[in-house]
C-alpha cells in the first residue's frame, strides 16, 4: 500500500495533467484529479462532493497527502475535511506545496514507500530557485560540455563516479525520478552535479542533456551501491537508448 495523492485544482484540465505527468514517474501511486465544479462539464474553480469522493478514493490503507493550486481550492478542501470522520481526517494532510513540483516530489516518494508525513515533506520542500538563462538545454546538439569534476563529497570517506549522459533528453523527469527514487531507500549521503540525488525536483533543475557530464559523489554505508546504480542507469541510458 501506498500513500495517494489528491491533486485539486481549479481547472480540471490541470488537475489531470498533473496527475498524469506524475503517473510517469509514481506508476503504483494511487492519483487521483479533483479539477474543476461539480457540474458536468466542471466550470473553472472547485467542487465540494469532487474533493470528498477524491479522498475516499485516494485512501488504499496509507493514508492521502492533498496538492492545491489557488486559495480557495485549499478551503474546499479543508471544508471536505470537515465532514470525515476522526480517524479518516487524521490520516490525510494538505501539503502547503506548489502544485506541480510538490505533486512529483510527492508521488516518488510515496512511489518509494514513503510514510503519510515524508510524503509531505518531500511536497513542500520541492521548491527549487532557479535561473532558467544559466541551465543549459534538455537535449544537446553539440559537444559535450566539459565539467568541473566529481561534486564535492559529503563528510568522511566517499565514493565518486563520473560518466557523459548518453540518452538524447538527459537528466528528464523519468530519469530523475528513477534515481531519486531508489537512492532515497540507501544508507548513504549522495550528490549529482552537487545536488542532492534524493530529490527528483533538485536533478531536474540541473537540466543535463545528453553528452554532459553527470558526477557523483557518495559516502555511508551504501556509497558503493549507490554509485554503481548511479553508473549502471547512466551508462544503460536510462533504458532509453
């Protein structure tokens, strides 16, 4: 059983989307859309009775982490809560988190087995600043970019590896998940391109295309393991070569 994932959005049109594009990466996470009013065809805004058939149908034993876009969806759904029982309203959360970065970071970590509040921890930390002029493009046409070397180390001994992305998109979002998702499981401190490697949403905003360099570095228990997982989903293309 996993932890499900309601996304409530004012358009039903992005509460599917979102679900969707999370699908791809949290395949086994129930994802349930709540986009939109009551009536059909849903008008832009939220429905009450969509927010509470959404929780019953989210909930598989695990508990459900809410997602919202704009304030009045979190009232809608906090009104929805309301009207559970005591036991069914303590095993839900709404995640203060952007919709769709908060909604992967959610999902591959439930994906991975995460509990009720490590599922919305990852949500609400998925924020990540970044300057979209300073990332290179998802897929390179040209030379591989050289890099600055392995990223530093955590704290004691580490293990580094470093290998050129073969796959034509790169660090994507399938890819980013795969890796994120198994190395949050490992005993180990871990970074790519000086990012934390347990967070899907901080490897995507590397924007590494095909031909640049991926570095890691990793230390713990599990720092061999993880750099030769690391090295075999890159070296493979992430099964997409």
């Amino acid at each position: 059983m996993t932890v499900g994932l309601v996304i409530v959005s004012h358009s039903a049109k992005i509460a599917d989307g979102v679900c969707e594009l999370a699908a791809q990466m949290a395949p086994d996470v129930p994802l349930i859309a709540a986009g939109g009013t009551d009536d059909v065809p849903p008008r832009i805004g939220t429905g009450f009775q969509k927010v509470q058939d959404a929780l019953v149908e989210a909930e598989r034993g695990s508990g459900v982490v809410v997602l919202t876009d704009l304030g009045s969806a979190v009232m809608t759904a906090e009104m929805a809560l309301e009207f559970l029982d005591g036991d069914a309203r303590s095993a839900v959360r709404i995640a203060r988190a952007a919709l769709v970065e908060g909604s992967i970071a959610a999902a591959v970590r439930a994906q991975s087995g995460g509990s009720l509040d490590e599922v919305v921890d990852h949500a609400e930390s998925a924020i990540v600043s970044i300057d979209p002029g300073a990332l290179e493009p998802f897929v390179s046409h040209g030379a591989a970019v050289p890099s600055d070397g392995p990223a530093p180390p955590a704290a004691g001994p580490s293990v580094v590896g470093e290998w050129d992305l073969p796959n034509p998109m790169g660090l994507h979002a399938r890819p980013a998940a795969v890796l994120a998702r198994e190395l949050t499981d490992m005993d180990v401190e871990v970074s790519i391109n000086g990012v934390d490697a347990k967070s899907v949403m901080l490897l995507m905003s590397l924007g590494l295309g095909q031909g640049r360099k991926l570095s890691a570095s990793a230390s713990g228990p599990d720092a061999q393991r993880a750099i030769d997982y690391i090295g075999d989903k890159v070296t493979g293309g992430f099964g997409e070569t």
